[in-house]
C-alpha cells in the first residue's frame, strides 16, 4: 500500500464513510419497527443516531469534494494539507459526537460539537480560498 497524503486520504476517508454508513444504517435499520426503540421515533437518543448515521454519508461527500477540489486546483499547499485532515477529523468526530450526546443529554452540546464543527468550519474556508484563488 503507499503512502496515502492529502487529497488521496480524503477520497480514502470518503469511501470509508459511505461503507460505515451503510453499516451504521443496517444497524439501525434492526430495530426501526419497534416503536419504542432507543426511546421512540422522536426521542432525543433516536435522533442523533440518526443523525449520525446520515453525517457519515454528509461528511464523506464533503470530503471527496475536498479531493476534487485540491486534484483540480493542482496543487497542496500546507494550508490545503491542513484542510484535508481538518476533514478527516470532522468527519471522524461528528458521529462519535452524536452518540455521545444520545448517551449523555446533560454535556454541553456547544463543547462536544466544537471539534467536528470548528475542523469543517476552516476546511470549508481554506478550500473556498482555493477556488476564489485565495
């Protein structure tokens, strides 16, 4: 296997987050009919599994648009580097921070949503620059 950098870890990352929202929604697709599952259709516990499940599929789309973004630019300045794997970390920390949160209602949503919102936040702004030419 080679040494995967920056925009190849992305189109990676994205195709590792499709497969795990497939598996998330098999999971979840095991008990959907049972009313009362993790709380009921509306609970609080139920949404952000949900949610997790679809920001994996969100965030693997974001990051193979990171990948297309750098390969027709053609260039990876350490700001893009930086980019790619602020990425990777949104979309490595989202879903765990939803699961926290459906496991732990009383942490502070503002504190476990820093990390993968901040991370997407500047990966969305350093890749934007490099489109505008920034």
């Amino acid at each position: 296997m080679t040494h995967l950098q920056p925009p190849e870890v992305n189109l990676l990352a994205a195709w590792i987050g499709v497969v795990a929202g497939l598996l998330a929604g098999a999971a979840l697709g095991l008990g959907f009919d049972r009313p009362d599952w993790l709380g009921g259709y509306a609970s609080h516990r139920r949404r952000l599994y949900r949610l997790a499940h679809i920001s994996l599929f969100g965030l693997a789309l974001l990051n193979a648009l990171g990948f297309f973004t750098v390969r027709l630019a053609l260039t990876t300045t350490p700001a893009v580097v930086v980019a790619g794997w602020a990425l990777i970390a949104g979309a490595l920390t989202m879903p765990v921070s939803c699961v926290v949160l459906a496991h732990r209602p009383g942490w502070p949503p503002v504190l476990l949503f820093a990390v993968p919102v901040g991370s997407l936040f500047v990966a969305g702004i350093v890749l934007a620059g490099k489109v505008a030419g920034l």
